[in-house]
C-alpha cells in the first residue's frame, strides 16, 4: 500500500477542492490515518473504493470516539536576545482544544490485500453540530456500526438510509458512550466493590463514604 | 398411607398411591422448556440438550419454539433492559403450571454488567423465579441438577392448602404487568409485589 502521504497527494489531485491531511500516531504502532472534512468525505469515500490502484473495497469497521474539551501543552523553542546575544529556549506553551466527536473508518482492500486504511471524520463540536457525512451510500456494511455510533455517541450522519438507535430503545435520553455521560444513581449492593463501583457505592452511601 | 403397609402390599404385588403422587408424577416428568436463549448460558443449555449430556432422561428435552406449549422458562442469559419486557410477555404467553429458572449470574442479578447501564439487575425483579442456577455461565451439569432440583420442587407440592401450585390458587395473578420503556431505565424498575430484597443492615453507619 501507498503511504497515506501518497494517498493524500492523489486525493488532493483527483477531487478538486478537497484536502485530507495526515494525522500521524506518535505510538510505536504509527497507525496514522487521514481525517477529510464532513463535506468531502464522501468524494474521498468514493475515490477510495473507485481509484484502480487503491480499491478500499471493505469497510470492516466504524467507531465513533469523544474528545472531551482539552488543554494541550506543546514546547515550542524560542530565540531571544539576552544580554545582546541571541540564545534559543524551550517554552512551554498551553493551547486550548475545543472537543469534537470523531468517526473512524478501517478499510481494506480484498481485490489488492492491503490494509487498514484509518479514515476519519470529525464533527465541528460535541453539542450543536454533531453532523457527519454518511458513508453508507459507499461501503453498506458501515450501515449498522454508524447507527451504533449515534446511538451511543451521538453521531448524526446525514445520508444515512435509516438512522435510529440500535442497541438502547427508542426513547432512551442520552448517549452514554460519551465520557460526560452521568448516569442515574441506581446503585445496588455489592459485597466487594471496586474501583469504579466503589466510587458508585460511596456515592450512594454517603455515610460510609466519610467513615 | 401408612409407609410399611404400603411397603408390604408391594411385596404382593399390589400398587398403591395417592392422586397427588400421580398428578405431580405427571407433571414432573415432562417439563418442557421454552427455546429461547439470550447469551453465552443458551450454549450450555444446548450443550445440555445434546448426546453427552442428555436432557432428554429427565423429560425436558422437547424445546418449545412457542411459550403456548412450554412449561418451564430458562432465562439462560444476560436480559438486558430492552429485551426485558419481551421475555415477560413470553412468561405470560405460556399457560399454566409453569416455572422460570433464572440460569447464569445475569439473569441472577445482572452479574458483571450489573452496575452498568442497559442490563436488568436480575430477572426476578418482573418474574417469580423458582430456581437460581449460579454459574458465569454453568455448567451443563449445573443445569441438570437444576431440572433435578425443580422435578424434587414439583413432586413435593400439595395440591390443596398452603403451598399449592399458583395454578390452583383462584387470586394468584396468571400474568405480571410488562414493564415499559422510560428515559432511563424500565418502568416500573421492580414488580413491588414479587421482587422484596431482605433490608440491608450497614454496620459502620454513622
């Protein structure tokens, strides 16, 4: 398989006005995977599976992930004039991340045995605008797995034939995939509770909380 | 019947019972169950309904595929909350006299998914459980000392008085209400009148 700069380069030259960027894996497995907008998502879907020397003809799966609200700290190296010579320091700098919901896509290729291309899509808030593109209408066995993920995540995805939850009832009032999600306080005795049920189980019980 | 006399007239070739012996004879001897399994314990019911393990010597191996002709309803598995309102319509849709065996810690009480979101805390909160199988999952073996257990249950039961099979008793309800679906979770959460967990003493409370 091509690497995905390769990959990004081809789809920049064939769908015009599209960019998909890398977003490297700093893990020792390097799973790097490329993250289109939601308006280009499904051009990119289509020239993945359709392009001759790729054939992303299998979508084996699709998740969704929530990224809470962050605050990253990234080094940066400096040059100032100190005592009228210019030296270089390392300084830390805090930027804030507003959080997103993201979909990812593993695809392969039967017809050329390679794979997993990870592709991914990123909503523009947690709240509001939950949309993303669908790519059902690309590969149909994401047709299930995207209604899990607006089941448990929240997820919408425009496009989708018939988006309904999946696993909870229709009814249920929250998404709880998401790391905010609180559920309701319906604790019930445990005789050895531990770690996050004890937390529950001093939450319920107070009392034996502060002994 | 007095047990020597009855132990005597044998010995001449004479049988002698009672009609309760027989009526529970009866009903002991072919308790069919409902074929329905919710997870990994339906394997082991399986596994139980097959040649090595043979259910079949204990009467129950015909598996109903409608509850209008089953007795006896395994809960052989996690219920989770939305599929619990259809397993209570099933246990009203199969006619009297009949049993529930909650098998495996799910069904028990909700097991390792217990303090999750989306799992019952136990099937005994909707239905009258009359045998726990504790396992994760059990055993075929298990099971079959369930049905072995539930046959001794049956044969023990008068038919008049106290303790008379439900069946037998005019007031006692021939169907548990179907919970529903709220925002959060089941509605009601627990049959009031079935589901009484003893009062949980805390011993260090303040």
């Amino acid at each position: 398989m091509e690497t995905l700069e390769q990959i990004a380069a081809r789809i920049a030259a064939a769908v015009p006005g599209v960019a998909a960027s890398v977003e490297t894996n700093p893990a020792v497995r390097a799973q790097s995977s490329l993250v289109v907008g939601r308006d280009h998502a499904l051009a990119v879907a289509r020239f993945l599976r359709d392009e001759p020397g790729l054939q992303f003809d299998y979508c084996s799966n699709v998740t969704g992930v929530d990224w809470l609200d962050a605050t990253l700290k990234e080094k940066v190296r400096v040059k100032r004039v100190v005592d009228g010579a210019e030296q270089e320091f390392e300084e830390t700098v805090e930027r804030r991340r507003p959080g997103y919901l993201e979909a990812a896509y593993h695809l392969y290729s039967m017809a050329l045995r390679h794979g997993p291309l990870i592709l991914r899509q990123r909503t523009a808030n947690r709240v509001e605008d939950t949309r993303l593109a669908s790519l059902t209408p690309i590969w149909r066995s994401a047709e299930f797995q995207e209604r899990e993920a607006f089941d448990l995540f929240g997820i919408v995805f425009t496009g989708h034939p018939d988006l309904r939850r999946i696993l909870m009832w229709d009814g249920f009032a929250d998404f709880p995939m998401r790391k905010d999600y609180v559920e309701p306080d319906d604790y019930e005795y445990e005789p050895t509770p531990h770690d996050a049920v004890l937390e529950k189980a001093r939450r319920h019980y107070p009392v034996e909380g502060a002994a | 019947m007095d047990e020597g006399l009855r132990s005597e007239l044998s010995k001449q070739g004479v049988f002698t019972t009672t009609l309760q012996e027989l009526y529970n004879w009866g009903r002991r001897s072919s308790v069919w169950p409902l074929n329905f399994g919710l997870a990994c314990c339906a394997i082991e019911m399986i596994a139980a309904s097959m040649s090595r393990w043979d259910i079949a010597r204990f009467g129950a191996e015909v598996f109903r595929p409608s509850p209008r002709q089953a007795d006896l309803m395994i809960v052989a598995g996690t219920v989770t909350k939305k599929m619990a309102p259809m397993v209570v319509r099933l246990y009203n849709q199969m006619p009297e006299p009949k049993y529930v065996i909650a098998m495996g810690a799910c069904a028990i009480s909700g097991g390792p998914f217990k303090q999750g979101y989306n799992v019952l805390k136990g099937i005994d909160r909707y239905l009258p459980v009359d045998l726990h199988i504790p396992g994760c999952p059990p055993k075929p073996e298990a099971l079959l000392h369930g049905i072995m257990k539930l046959q001794e249950k049956i044969a023990a039961q008068p038919l008049t008085g106290d303790g008379r099979p439900r069946h037998l008793q005019a007031d006692a309800p021939a169907e548990f209400p179907v919970p529903a679906y709220g925002p959060y979770d089941l509605t009601p959460a627990k049959n009031e009148t079935l589901w009484r967990p003893a009062a949980l003493e805390r011993q260090n409370a303040a």
